[in-house]
C-alpha cells in the first residue's frame, strides 16, 4: 500500500499534484453522445445547454469501425465547441482492448486541457486504476497539464463489486464510480437481458390466505439492483468520492426510467447517465431535491439553531441528525441554484 505521505505526491515528474478534495459539482445527468456521429456532433452545442456532464463516448455503443472516428471526432469538438460551465467527459474503451491506450493518449496529449473526467469501463480491482493513474501522470506532464484529470470507474463486473472499496481508494484521481447494469448482468450471469430497471419475474409474494388457499397472491416486484447501489453508495462516500447510477436503455419507458432514478437519488446518487435527451429532463426533476423537501430542511435548520437539541415541528422530532440530513438537502440546492435560476426561485434560496 502506498503511504499516506506519498498518495499526494504526482506520479511522473512535471505532472500536476493530485487533489484533494473531489470538486463536487453539479452532476444530475452525464448525457452520452457518439463522437463519430456527424448528427449528434451537431447537435453537441445545443445538448451542451442542456446537461450539466456532457460525455463522448467512445466504448461500447460504437462500433470497431468507427472507434478511430469517435476518438477524433471527439478531439474535434472539445477544441471547437464552447461548452460554458458544462463539464466534458469522456468514455474510454476497456484496458483490455486494442484503443485503450490510444484512447489515454490521444485525448490527454490533444485535449487534456478540456476534460475534466475520464470514465474507464470494466473495472475489476485497484491495478486497473493504478495502471490508468501512473499512465495519466506521464501524459499530463507531456501535455504540460496545470490541472490534474480525474477519473471514475463504471461498476460492471462482479470482480469490480467484490473489490468496490479498494477501487474507490486506489488513487486521489478517483471522482466517483456509476453502476453498469448491462456489462455487470452479463458478468455475473443474472437472467436479465434488461440494461436497468426492474423485472417481472424478481418478486416476493404474499403467503396463501389460510381462509381463501386458491385466492391470488399479491406479488411485488423488488429492485434487482438494490444491493448493488447501497454498496456503491457505502464505498464512493467512505471514500469521499460520488456515486451515480448508469444506464436506462428503454428510452421509451420515461416512468420505469424515472423510478429506477429516484431509487438511485434516494438512496444517495448524485446523477446518472441520460441516454436520449429525454431523460435530461427525467433526471434533471429526479436529481434536483423537491422543493418541498427544501423548503422543509430551511425551516428544520433555522429551528435547530446551532444544530444540537431537539425541537418539534409540525408533530416531527428533529434532533443533531434531522438537522444533518436538513443540510444535505439544503447543500445540495443551494449549489444546483447557483446554476439553474428556475431553482433557484423555488427553492427560495
Ligand atoms: C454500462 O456500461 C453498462 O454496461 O450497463
Ligand atoms: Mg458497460
């Protein structure tokens, strides 16, 4: 393990010194887009608007042929397209493949100066980032890079899940970690050919009426990736860094996409990918704290005063841990207001 006086040190010389503290900025949908597509590419300073992650992906979802296209496609448009406060990421091809490096490469050398994150899939343990931090050291210091680039890992194999917390602390790069439902089904031989969401047939059911054995069962259908999430959740924060979910690939299922994100949201995400501009908006209501639930915490905090005893509002008792949920709450919206006006409004911030 490296000592704790070293893991700030930059890894190659001349590369900048790592941070810290993982800027947590606004985040609630990293919108995909292929970089080889000249439609979307077109589309790109108009989506820019709209997002507050915009990311090229480069992996799974473009095909061979067009992988060289994607990466150069990509270095195109950070250096022509004015992205204002929203962050460019990127999506490299797994470590095992025949772009990866390249992909590392390329990006950092031409554009490293305009990304903010790299997103490196099929991550199984600790050395896959170790390899990816020590690589980027050398590029930043080639590129001449003043900031260093920031990584996060997609969860989508079972050995990743079983290394989760090695994988958060591996390096002071790490920026968060999003759960690959697809890639991480396959790798672990679930049943599902679904990429998120429930299924029908992942249910628990009522026991038999004693009075009525041939009555129907109520059955309810349980979150197949609830066990996953919460342990994301667990390992990003004990670390200091950012879970989100992943993918929703029924684009036409806004209400299932919509309850798969707020599951997510609730139980600690900060975002998740949006796939179609359709879950922008999705997740752009999911992610964003109600206003209610604001409103609620401002009056919890300015009742508890300096935040410990308990008081009574509205027949609720708040207490030192109400008050700290209240300020996750609030802490969240005033930073999501210091983006979004129409927020900034309802909020009453
Ligand atoms: C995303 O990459 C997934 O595999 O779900
Ligand atoms: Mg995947």
């Amino acid at each position: 393990m490296r000592s704790p006086k070293h893991f700030f040190q930059p890894l190659a010389v001349g590369a900048p010194t790592p941070l810290r503290e993982v800027p947590f900025k606004p985040s609630r949908m990293i919108h995909f887009f292929d970089p080889s597509n000249e439609k979307m590419a077109a589309k790109v300073p108009d989506i820019a608007k709209k997002t507050d992650v915009l990311l090229g992906n480069l992996e799974d979802a473009i095909a061979a042929d067009n992988k060289l296209a994607a990466r150069h496609g990509l270095i195109r448009i950070a250096r022509s397209v004015d992205f204002g406060d929203t962050q460019l990421w990127t999506r490299i091809n797994s470590l095992d493949s025949p772009w990866a490096l390249d992909d590392l490469t390329e990006l950092v050398t031409n554009i490293g100066d305009k990304l903010e994150v790299i997103m490196v899939p099929k991550v199984e343990g600790a050395w896959d980032i170790h390899y990816v931090d020590r690589l980027l050291a050398q590029l930043e210091a080639r590129a001449g890079l003043k900031k260093p680039l920031l990584v996060h890992a997609i969860l989508e194999t079972a050995a990743g899940v079983a290394n989760v917390e090695e994988i958060c602390a591996a390096s002071p790069r790490m920026q968060g970690l999003s759960l690959g439902p697809a890639d991480l089904a396959a790798s672990r031989r679930m049943k599902t050919t679904r990429v998120g969401g429930g299924h029908p047939g992942y249910v628990v059911r009522a026991d038999p009426d004693p009075a009525n054995p041939e009555a129907v069962r109520p059955a309810v259908q349980q979150d197949l990736w609830h066990y996953t999430v919460a342990r994301m959740v667990d390992a990003c924060v004990a670390n200091g860094i950012l879970p989100y979910y992943g993918p929703f690939a029924d684009i036409r299922d806004t209400v299932a996409c919509e309850d798969q994100f707020r599951n997510a949201f609730l139980l600690g995400c900060v975002g998740a990918w949006s796939l179609h501009p359709v879950q922008l908006d999705i997740a752009r209501k999911v992610f964003s704290p109600p206003v209610d639930e604001v409103l609620w915490s401002k009056k919890v905090i300015e009742a508890m005063g300096d935040g410990t005893g308990a008081v009574m509002i509205d027949g609720k008792m708040q207490d030192d841990a109400t008050f700290k949920q209240c300020q996750v709450m609030v802490h969240l919206a005033e930073m999501l207001a210091a983006k979004d006006p129409e927020l900034k409004v309802s909020y009453q911030l």
